[in-house]
C-alpha cells in the first residue's frame, strides 16, 4: 500500500503551488506567445491569459459563502486552506485539490481527475468526488464520498462516511473530463494507515449530499440537473431483507447502454456494488464455472475492453429489471459468488 505522503509543511504546500502556475507559463512559451500576447516575431498578436493564483483557491475565508461556477476552475489545481465557518462551494472539475486547517465548514468539491488531499481540519462537513482521497490530522468530519479508488484515512478520528448521491447539470460532462465514471465508486472500502475503534464509521442511510450542506440556496446547477447527471448510490453491504439478487455485466460493446440503464434501475431497485475494470482470462474461467456461461461465449464478448458490472438486489423479484438488461446484451448472473472477485477490481488505480 502506497503510503501518504501528505504530511508536508504549509511552506512546502505553497511552493509545490507555484510550481503549478510556472508549468502554465512554460505552457504559453511553448506556444510561442510573449507575455504581453504577441509572438516573438511580432507578425501576430493574441491576448495570452496567465491564470491568477486567487482564481484558484479559498483562502483565509471566515463567516462567508464562496461558490466556483462550472467552467470557472476548468481542470486545473485547486486549494482550500484556513478557512472557518463558511461554506465552500467548487462545481467545477479540478486536477487535484488540498483542503488544510479548516473548521466549521461545508465544502462541495466537482470531478477531482487526481487526488483530494484533506489535512488537520476539524468538524467539517465535505462533499466530493475524486479519484483519490487521502485524509490526515482530520477530527469529526462528515464525507459524502464518490472515490474511484480505495480512499485511506491517517491520524484521522469520527469520520463519517456515506455514498455521493448529488446531481446537479453538467456533472456527467464533468466526470468525462476527469476521466472518471459513475460505476467506479469505491467509497465504503476505506482504508485506515493508523487503525483504532472510533476513526471512522459510516454515516446513517439516510444521510444525503444535500443534507451535509448547510447552504444550497441560489445554486441554480442543483435544480437543472438532466438525467444523465444523476448517480448510483450504493450500499455498503446486502441487507437480510434483500431475497432477490442478480449480478447484470455489460460487456465492453455495451458500455454506453448501461449508464442509462443503470440510472433508471436505481430507482426500482438497491445497487450493492457497481464497478468497471477489465477481466482476466482467469476471471471469465471463474464466472462461466459459476454461472453455467459458456465459456468461449464469454470470452468472445467480454475481451478486451472494460466491463460494467452492476450488483442489483431488492426484497421483490427483480425480473423487470433482469429482463430489461439482457435486451441490452447484458450477462446476468445469479450467484453473489461469481461477482465479488469484480467489485474492487482496479480499486488500487491500477485498471484491472
């Protein structure tokens, strides 16, 4: 396992910073254009826009309401630091954000392409979605967490973590420019670097994304969500009242049926896991032994390529849905068995 490597000073943060805005000047001198806009020869001219650093934080904000507008961070770093009572809205991606030394604060971060790095903040009530989250020093914080890999926790005590459940419009547009997907949501397979009773916990079913933020009025992006914005909420585990299970895998041919799929299906039934990783030839050996799939079958449709997997479940029969995926040309599966080798499937980063 990886280890954190979030422990730096703040002068250390600040200088790993500016090496981020040096890389965006080394950008226009590779496109030739001076600083003034105008090219070395002089023959063209063009505005040259060099991003400004206080563009691209929250700093020292207390008793306040900050919002970043999609399009406003456009992929690029973003740093949250020292703020208290207030509420910190990003409804933008972003290619990695820091959130250090804050209290008392709700914090909404868009698609991070990277990893979000949570330090020495206190009481604190976030939303996100990231690749990576690693947290550290972080005492009574609530997360609703969409993380498409194994999130870790370090030198951390009572946090509380539940599944992203927010749509809001652009948030599919947002999740393709981070190169992240809905079905890869790891956020209940939490790793713990300084293991104790009472770091972390999960927060009650009923706990939404909305919920943990204390002041959603005005952002209009909540109420004009479309319906490709919305989604998959998973549990954490199969409830004994679940009778009915089926694993539904969309092979790669098929991918761009399941979201849609999966979107109206989470309304009629639980998702127990959901996740997208590409199979082994050993992983197809293991499900058609399973499933009573022929195996060259399998191989056929499900090599190469990424699959979607979905773990449906509910305590009434699930034919409609079952059904309605092997139009799709989904494999379905009824043995709980065959799909838990797949549920962390590329958990590490890795892919696969």
């Amino acid at each position: 396992t990886p280890k954190m490597g979030c422990c730096s000073s703040k002068q250390n943060r600040e200088n790993k910073y500016r090496v981020s805005l040096q890389g965006a000047e080394m950008h226009l001198e590779e496109q030739n254009v001076a600083p003034g806009g105008r090219t070395e020869s002089g023959t063209f001219e063009q505005t040259a826009v060099r991003p400004d650093p206080k563009d691209y934080m929250f700093v020292n904000i207390t008793n306040d309401k900050k919002v970043k507008e999609p399009g406003s961070i456009n992929g690029q770093a973003f740093m949250i630091d020292n703020c208290e009572d207030s509420q910190l809205y990003v409804f933008d991606h972003t290619a990695q954000v820091t959130v250090d030394d804050c209290t008392n604060c709700c914090i909404f971060l868009g698609p991070v392409s990277g990893s979000t790095f949570i330090r020495d903040c206190k009481n604190c009530k976030i939303v996100c979605l990231t690749r990576q989250l690693r947290t550290r020093g972080c005492h009574n914080c609530e997360i609703s967490l969409h993380c498409s890999t194994q999130p870790s926790i370090e030198s951390s005590s009572e946090i509380s973590l539940g599944c992203y459940d927010l749509p809001y419009k652009g948030l599919k547009d947002q999740l393709d420019a981070a190169q992240m997907s809905f079905f890869q949501n790891h956020w209940s397979y939490v790793y713990d670097f300084t293991p104790k009773p009472g770091n972390w916990s999960f927060l009650p079913e009923e706990a939404t994304s909305l919920s943990l933020l204390r002041d959603s009025d005005g952002l209009r992006w909540l109420s004009e969500a479309r319906n490709e914005d919305v989604p998959l909420v998973t549990l954490r585990d199969r409830k004994a009242s679940f009778e009915a299970y089926a694993w539904l895998l969309f092979p790669p041919s098929q991918a761009k049926e399941a979201l849609p799929f999966a979107q109206d299906a989470n309304k009629e039934c639980k998702f127990l896991f959901t996740n997208m990783a590409e199979l082994s030839a050993e992983h197809i050996t293991s499900i058609s032994e399973v499933s009573g799939w022929n195996q060259d079958k399998l191989t056929k449709a499900l090599l190469p390529g990424k699959c979607i997997g979905i773990e449906v479940c509910s305590d009434s029969p699930l034919d409609g849905v079952i059904s309605t995926a092997e139009g799709l040309g989904a494999f379905v599966v009824r043995d709980e068995e065959a799909a838990t080798s797949f549920r962390h499937l590329g958990i590490s980063g890795s892919g696969r």
